[in-house]
C-alpha cells in the first residue's frame, strides 16, 4: 500500500497530532503545527483515506556545517514519522520520494541529514535511509547522497 503524500494542509492539522502523539512525539505535535508558517520549511503528509499515517519536515535551504561533499544549498530532512501500524508498507519512501521530487523541482543538487543516534530506532532509520539511497559522509553524523541518486517518482 502506497499513501499519497502532498504538502500539510490545516485540514490535517487534527490528524497530524493524533500521528504524533501516537508515535511519542507530544512536543512536536505542539511545536510544529503551530509554528509551521515558516516559506523556507517544506511540511508533508501521507494520507491513506483521510487518515494521517506519516509525516516528514524538511528545507530546501539548508546551510548547515558544509562537510560531507554536498554543499549548501541543499535540501535536508529534519523530521520523517511513520505510524508504527504502516510501517513497511511504502509510507516513508512515498514520503522520501515526494521531497526529492520538490527538491529537484527547486534545481537542488543534494539532499542531507543528521540521524540522532540516541533516538530509538537508530539502526532501522539508517537501514532505511540507506535503501533510499543516503550514505554516510566524512562528516560526523552526516549522510547524504546527490538527489540524481535517489528515489525518483
């Protein structure tokens, strides 16, 4: 099962925090959907019916430390939540494959990220990211990989 994916609308705004809430996530269902009206921040979600099963936060303005042989501007995920029901199912990569999409549509070259290794599901989250295409880089705590390299639709 493929969600679809399109950008965060208020309509699911109340689906959103259910997601995050469920997923333990109680501070970013606070945070982002209050503060998200921010034009560099590009907002996902995957909806399967009208239910809100994942969600990814990213930029396409990223400038942080320019390590890793991908240099700024570049796009870079900062947030991707899947449901613990539909999880191996496609939500990510829909969602994955959605911003790399807008990403190129934005004549970016790269995409990056900082997985937390002290986040549960460390080991699963660089398993999937490296099925999409990211590897790790000569940066400490980087990955990354050039858009032409990853998932495409």
């Amino acid at each position: 099962m493929i969600a679809t994916v399109i950008e965060l609308d208020d309509v699911h705004d109340a689906g959103l925090r259910a997601l995050l809430v469920a997923e333990e996530c109680t501070h970013d269902a606070l945070s982002l959907i209050d503060f998200r009206y921010r034009p560099y921040e590009k907002l996902y979600v995957a909806l399967t019916d009208a239910d809100v099963v994942g969600f990814l936060e990213g930029t396409f303005v990223d400038v942080s430390e320019p390590g890793g042989g991908y240099p700024a501007p570049r796009a870079r995920i900062m947030k991707l939540i899947v449901s613990s029901r539909f999880r191996r199912r496609g939500v990510g990569t829909a969602l994955v494959r959605k911003f790399v999409a807008d990403a190129r549509s934005a004549h970016l070259d790269s995409l990056v990220l900082y997985p937390d290794p002290q986040e549960s599901g460390y080991e699963r989250r660089m398993a999937f990211f490296a099925s999409c295409g990211m590897q790790k880089t000569d940066s400490p705590g980087l990955i990354g990989a050039r858009l032409a390299c990853l998932l495409s639709d």
